[in-house]
C-alpha cells in the first residue's frame, strides 16, 4: 500500500487540478430555431453556469452577422448562472442559417466559448426581378417593366397593396395567376376579370371578382353577388397566413402576382431611385429600383463660371446634341447683359455662341434655349459670376 500512495497523490493532485479554476457550462449551447418565414427578429436565451471554483470573466462577445448578444453579468461568480440573450434579424436573409456567437473569457484550456443559432428562413414571397435596373431612359418615355411576385408558401397569403417611392413612377397589379394555371384574373378598369378553364361551370359560393383580398365578389344561391369588405377585425389572416375555409377566397398557394411599373407624368432628367414595396400579409417585400433618364437634348456646358473681376466681353460657347434631329427657335440671355446667336453644325447638333459681359451678371443669369423639341422645348444653361 505504501509502494502505491505516491501514485495515488499524485492521480488526486491531476484531479484537483482538473476542477480547479473558472469552467464553464452551457446545457443546451445551440439553438435551433427550426424553419420560420425571414421576417421578424429571433429571440434566444442562453443559460450559463460556472462550475468551477473561480470567477468566469467575459471580456468580449463576437456574433455573427445579424446578431446582437448582451450577457447578464459578465463575471459569473463560481456557482452562479448568466443569461446571454441573442437577437438575430432575419430581415432580408434566407435559406439555411448557422450563427456562432463567441465569448472571450478567462477560461484556460479553451479561451472562447461557442453559441449558435441555427434553422431555416423560409422566403414567403420572391420576386423576379428582385432588383430593377431601369438603364437610360429618355426624357418623356414610357417605362416597360413588370414584376412578378409569388407565393413560395403552401399557405395562402394576400397581397393588400403595392407603391412605389419613385419620384414619378406607380406601381400597380395587373394580373393574377393561381399556382395551378388555372384561372389568370387581369385587371380592366376597376375589376378583376377571370379566364376560366373551358367548360367551367360557376356554382354556388364561387368567387367571381376579386380586389386582390381586398373585396371578394361571391356568388350565392340565390344568383347574386356580395361584396366583403376585409378589415383588422374580419380578416381572415392570422399570423399573416389565410385560415383553410377561407384560403380560396382570398388567394391560393403558389399564386403569382404581376405588378406594371408605369410613368405619371414626363420623366424628366436626372437619377431614378427608390422602392416599390409589396404589402404582403406575410410581411413587406422590398424591390429596389434604379435607372437615370437622359435628356432628349444633351447640353455642354451645362453651366458656365465667369469671373465677375473681368473687364470688357467675355465670348462662350455651349454645344447642343441631340440623336433625333431638332431645331433651335429661339436663344437669348436673361438677368445678365450679353448676347446669344444660334448656328445649325449638323443634323442633331447646334451651337450657341455667347457674348457677356462677366461684371453685370444677375443672380439668376442664364442662357435660355427654346427648340421644336417636344419632349424638351426649353434648354436652360446656368451662368455664374464669382
């Protein structure tokens, strides 16, 4: 037995030594949060538990793209739990997810300790395109460009409204498909028309006209029609999906939705940016839209620096194109002395000579060109004085 004590010292020694100092414990250190529509914001706590015999001190949390963690202390006292509490916003993320969260702390042997959360985030709806890029458009064109929405869901949803942030461009639905081919719904005027399949009998209770889950017109027995108005407290979404007895009401699995983007009024030069946003009752779908509209008549200089300290006339010149032919009906200087004198270089292209003189130009001096341009019948070339 004595041969056999130093062995045994030194086997409780290597035992001591293995619970001494901060440990620290996670029961359940990953989270799966399953597969959930992207979006809200997912919510976790973790529960840490120090079960060694020294403080656990976390200087530093790292999370993963769209997480935020908050640890409650930061030093665990031996014995002691903490709660880290983990927001992922899954704004704009699908498909599969693995999120580590990583606390640097005091621990000896591994230094960071690992959280995660993981799942699936399901796209409720996709749009093709998911990005609209306009190009160049000419000054007073029209806009060709439609999108598709779709319902990805096995559950029916509802497309409330769309708009669009685009100075000068609506958004509007102009067609429905349900996800079976079946019945395309296009919009004329106000209403809904439905193309049914050939042979198809109406019956009793069958949606007739709808409003896109706004109105529902509904036969019934008797022949007539009935209009629903959907508010908050009649909706027949809950938690943004349809209840089953009214999913064929409103709009089925798999539908697709087609939205026209269209010009109000005249485009006019310069960049085109903004959203159109999809109201969705499973939450908004944003479409982001970009483009430029090119003037009809491409004017160089478009303003024109003069030095208010120069004596005597001062002679400019600004060139007008165009790649449709134009001409120019008219040119003339205002708040500023000087004069303009137009001359025709080729088809499409004019120039404007200028005489100023740089000492009496106005605040608000500028060359104004009139031209049988319809989509630009004034041309505008600022002049400045320093």
């Amino acid at each position: 037995m004595a041969k056999n004590s130093p062995v045994l010292a030194l086997c409780s020694l290597v035992a001591i030594a293995a619970v001494a100092g901060p440990k620290l414990q996670c029961e359940a250190p990953k989270f799966d949060f399953g597969a959930v529509i992207g979006r809200e914001s997912i919510s976790h706590e973790f529960v840490l538990t120090n079960t060694g015999d020294e403080p656990v001190v976390v200087s530093k949390i790292k999370n993963c793209c769209g997480v935020e963690s908050t640890l409650t202390p930061m030093t665990i006292p031996p014995g002691s739990n903490a709660v880290c509490k983990s927001v992922f916003n899954t704004k704009n993320r699908y498909g599969p997810q693995d999120k580590q969260i990583l606390l640097a702390t005091n621990l000896r042997r591994k230094p960071y300790f690992e959280l995660k959360m993981t799942g699936t985030l399901l796209r409720p709806v996709d749009c093709t395109p998911r990005f609209v890029r306009l190009g160049d458009l000419a000054v007073g064109g029209e806009i060709e460009q439609t999108i598709v929405a779709t319902n990805l869901l096995e559950q029916a949803v509802v497309l409330r409204s769309v708009k669009s942030t685009v100075p000068g461009i609506e958004a509007e639905i102009v067609g429905v498909t349900d996800g079976y081919g079946q019945n395309d719904s296009v919009r004329t005027g106000n209403v809904l028309a439905t193309k049914r399949r050939k042979g198809h009998k109406d019956r009793a209770g069958e949606v007739q006209q709808n409003n896109f889950g706004q109105n529902d017109s509904v036969r019934t027995g008797l022949g007539t029609t009935k209009n629903t108005k959907y508010t908050k407290e009649n909706s027949p979404v809950v938690n943004g999906l349809v209840e089953k007895e009214d999913a064929d009401r409103i709009s089925a699995p798999r539908r697709s939705w087609t939205v026209r983007l269209r010009a109000t009024d005249a485009l006019k030069a310069g960049k085109l940016s903004g959203r159109v946003l999809l109201d969705f009752s499973t939450g908004t779908v944003t479409v982001p839209v970009m483009g430029s509209v090119k003037p009809g008549i491409q004017v160089v200089p478009e303003r024109i620096q003069l030095s208010g300290q120069s004596t005597g006339l001062v002679e400019r010149l600004v060139m007008l194109r165009s790649e449709q032919p134009f001409d120019v009906l008219s040119a003339k200087v205002e708040n500023a002395e000087g004069t303009a004198t137009a001359e025709k270089v080729a088809e499409g292209k004019w120039k404007i000579k200028l005489t100023l003189a740089p000492g009496d130009v106005g605040s608000n001096a500028l060359l104004r060109v009139g031209t049988s341009c319809r989509l630009q019948p004034d041309v505008v070339v600022s002049l400045l004085s320093n």
